[in-house]
C-alpha cells in the first residue's frame, strides 16, 4: 500500500478515539498529537500540520455535528476536511484526444511514467502514441521503445537525430490518427536555460493540452521548489509524483506540491505499468484513514474484468458454485496484488474484520489462493457445479490428483462454504455499502 507507515499511523489515532468512552478536550488533544507525529515522520511541513493541528482542535470544540452524525463520527470528518485541505484536489484529465508533454529533472521517472501514462488511457480505451523526444539522456529512445513494445503502444523516435523538436513535430504527423499524444522531453541534472529553450521550443510545436512534471517522492519538502522553478519556465498544468510507495518523504512530496497551487495529475505506487493511478485526493485520504476506496476497486474490476470473468447477477442469485468461486481468484489475480486490492476495502470488509495483516501474511493468503486452484484443477465438472457431491472417499481421490492434504481439500471446502454465506448476506441486504461509506466520510 501507498504510504502505508503513514496510513497504519493515523488509522491508530484514529482507533484511539473510536475508542474513548467519552469525546472531550483530553481525547482530542491526544489524537492530534498522534495525527502530528505521523504527518511529521511523513515529513509534511512543520507550518503545515501545526495549523491543521490547531483547526482540527478548535473545529472539534466547537462545531455541532451534522444531523445523524455522532460526535467521533464528526471528528474523524474534521480529520478528513483537515489532510484534503493540506494535499489539495487533484488536476483535472479528461478522457479525449489530446496531447500531452512530459518535463522533470533527470533520475525522476520521466521515461517510465510516460508508458505508463499512455497505459493508463489506453485502459480507458483511448488510442495512445508515445514519441522519444529525450535526445539528451544515451539509453532513453530504447527504454522508451522497450517499455512501449510490451504494453503495445504506438511509439515513434528518431534514434540518431539530435533534434528534439524536429522529432516532436515529425511525430506528431506520424501519429495524427492517435487520441493520446505523449511527448517525452529530455531532462537534465538541474533547471538549465538551454534545457528551458528546448522545452519552449517542443511546447510551440506542440501546443500540448497539458505539460505534466514529473517528481520523485523521494524529494520529500524540496519537490516545491522544482515545481515553482518548472512553473516559471514553461508553466505546468499537473504534477505527476512516482516511487510514492517506498519512500518516507512522500507526505512532504504531496503536500509541498499541492502548496504551489499545480495540482496533482498522477502517482506512481509501484513498478508494474499497472501500478499508475489518478490522483484524486478524497480517495486517497480515504485509504489512508483505512476507509477504503470502492470506486476505485470497482473502476479497476471494470478495466481489467470482462463479464465471463465473473457471473454477478448468479452470485447475487445465492448460486455460487466451486466453478464460480474458481472464475472468481482468477479474476484477482487479473486486478493485480492481494494487498492492493484489500486497501480498497474499508477496515472490517473482504473478511479481515479490521485486522491489519503484514506482508508474510498476504503472501501466505495470496499462496492459499493458488493452492487453491491447484486443488480445484483434479476435482470434475460434476463436483464443481455441486461441492455437496464431495466425501470422503472423493476427498481422498482430490487430495493425491492435487498433491495437497486431505486437510487442505477440506479446508478449501469450508472456505467456499463461508463465501457462499456472505454472498447470501450481501443479496439478504444485511450489508449497504453505499450507506456506510456515506456514513464514514459524512457525506
């Protein structure tokens, strides 16, 4: 998970006042101090989070809470309005033809985020092409062209022509069919005026729609500085922030861009093409504060899940057969990460009744999953339409065609059982998702 060292400590302040007998001036002082300790080890601005700190303290004192809200609900709420307030909204990207041109310092991830830019709207089912407009950086053209290959995005590049501008304007002819435009511009070690008169030039052929910089979280606080010095020079419409998941500055990344005013476009949470999101600042504050993000589970299910995938109008008719449940850890495996996917749930969903669960513990899940399907692989049609057909002397035929104990046949058995009751609970109405998440975010 993004942030996750940030996200684990305010889910604990917050734990801490779900907690309290009673909501007083005691408890909320004690939950701000943990609220500003974790801010501060994610390094945003000391400024920063004492003022949030003080509005936090001063809104709680004093401000009723809104009509069926009780008042740890309308805490958490403050809390909420508070870090949304301190990382701003997100830019806005629409889905349609345009062109788009990439700026940053060297080292920053440029090359990588603009496969996986183009990725992401051809997710969205836009036609994306890519041109190599780093002339500057050996190696760029063929890491551009290599990372375009393998997720099949029109690419166009000049290997051996120096001109970066001339590319820019060839490659736009040679892609004119393309939605998506993306022109990679080259970077330097720092802000230098011949690396900005470049940069003016591509940006007059280009007339992009939107100029993205690209930043390291690593930078922590300094990412404000390079975002006003990009700024000045050729005017950014959106920040894109890459390596957000392994670093412990990223709080002082978001925070001190969001300060400039140039709202953020883009993060990148991991290595894979796949590990690219859309900034938008309420989801990602509400994954954070361990409210999940079922929109953004439900829009990956959709770009990565076709309806063969998964049969819902049958699971939510209380049919849900081995077959089904087989259909289903395919289609995890297709969303990507077990991890990821459970930081969308909110705290008490996906059978994990709020109970954090450590890297050796997802591994062992995600493990059992496969086993799992190992185990189905030597049962028949017959028994995965009706797991009711399954005794003993079955168990013990699955058990050695799959080279798995009879214990973790049973096991399997038994988890479809608890998958099955769940199922009829969601269909019985016993769990309104939609009224909970507007009840956690006071919406």
């Amino acid at each position: 998970m993004v942030m996750e060292k940030l996200g684990d400590s305010l889910q604990g302040a917050l734990k801490k006042l779900i907690g309290a007998g009673r909501i007083d001036e005691r408890t909320v002082n004690e939950v701000v101090k943990d609220i500003q300790r974790a801010l501060l080890q994610a390094d945003v601005n000391v400024k920063l989070v004492m003022g949030m700190s003080q509005r936090i303290k001063e809104r709680a004192m004093k401000e009723d809470p809104p009509a069926g809200m009780n008042p740890r609900e309308h805490v958490i709420r403050i809390v909420y309005q508070e870090l949304m307030e301190i990382i701003g909204k997100g830019a806005e990207i629409q889905l349609k033809p345009q062109i788009i041109m990439m700026v940053g310092l060297q080292g920053s991830g440029k090359t990588t985020s603009t496969a996986k830019l183009a990725r992401y709207f051809q997710r969205k089912g836009l036609k994306a092409g890519v041109i190599a407009a780093d002339t500057f950086r050996p190696g760029a053209y063929q890491q551009l062209k290599t990372l375009c290959e393998k997720l099949n995005v029109a690419f166009y590049g000049e290997e051996n022509n120096p001109d970066a501008v001339e590319i820019t304007r060839n490659g736009l002819k040679a892609l004119e069919k393309y939605d998506v435009k993306i022109v990679d511009t080259a970077g330097r070690h720092a802000l230098e005026s011949d690396l900005i008169e470049e940069m003016e030039q591509i940006n007059a052929v280009a007339k992009p729609n939107h100029k993205f910089m690209v930043l390291d979280a690593g930078i922590g606080q300094q990412a404000s500085q390079q975002a006003h010095a990009f700024n000045d020079s050729v005017g950014i419409t959106g920040v894109i922030i890459t390596k957000l998941d392994g670093t412990a500055k990223g709080g002082g990344a978001l925070s001190a861009v969001s300060e400039t005013k140039a709202p953020i476009a883009f993060i990148g949470v991991g290595e894979t093409p796949e590990d690219f999101e859309k900034f938008e600042a309420d989801r990602f504050i509400s994954r954070l504060l361990g409210m999940g993000d079922l929109k953004s589970l439900m829009e990956k299910a959709e770009e990565t899940l076709s309806e063969e995938d998964v049969n819902v109008e049958a699971l939510m008719q209380g049919r849900f057969t081995l077959k089904d449940m087989y259909k289903q850890l395919e289609a995890m495996n297709k969303m990507g990460p077990l991890k990821q996917i459970m930081s969308m749930l909110p705290l008490g969903m996906g059978g994990m009744g709020g109970v954090k669960l450590s890297d050796e513990m997802f591994q062992a899940t995600s493990d059992k999953m496969k086993n799992y399907k190992i185990i189905m692989d030597s049962m028949t049609e017959e028994e995965m339409n009706d797991p009711k057909l399954i005794g003993g002397s079955r168990i013990k035929r699955i058990s050695r065609g799959s080279g798995c104990s009879p214990e973790e046949v049973r096991e399997l058995l038994k988890y479809h059982k608890t998958m099955q009751t769940a199922l009829k609970g969601f269909r019985g109405g016993k769990f309104n998702i939609q009224k909970m998440m507007k009840k956690r975010l006071g919406m």
